[in-house]
C-alpha cells in the first residue's frame, strides 16, 4: 500500500464495492515508462489513478513534472 491519499482513495472504493489494486512505488513506480507500461498492459487496467505526492515544498515542482509526463504516458497506452 502506498500513502495516505492512496490509502483513502482505496477505503471509499472498497465501501462502493468497487475492485481496485492499491500498489506502492516498488509496484509502480511514475519514473520508469516502461515498467509501467508491462504493468498497466499484464494487469488490463480499466482506470489508473494516481495517488502520488511530495508534501516537501520544495520538492513540489519535481513532482508535478514527474506526474504530468506519467499521466501523459500512460494515456499515450
């Protein structure tokens, strides 16, 4: 399991009786394209959401630029 957010999102997703996979970054890790990608297409994913985040402020912005090109890439698949 991953962290807070993805903790939450998992828990209201589970009262809605939806099935998900709640994965941490030795799973799914947003810097590594194509890992990511033999993961999303193996696991036939019907939605992605990612859960991530620095709480550092001054890691914020190397963050945002990692998660943008993830969404981006994985949208592309």
């Amino acid at each position: 399991m991953g962290g807070q957010l993805g903790y939450d999102v998992e828990k209201r997703f589970n009262t809605l009786d939806i099935e998900n996979v709640n994965v941490g970054i030795n799973d799914f890790d947003r810097t590594d394209k194509e890992k990511n990608k033999v993961y999303i297409i193996k696991s036939k994913l019907d939605v992605l959401v990612l859960c991530d985040a620095y709480t550092v402020a001054d890691k914020k912005s190397k963050c945002m630029n990692d998660h943008m090109g993830a969404v981006k890439y994985t949208s592309d698949l």
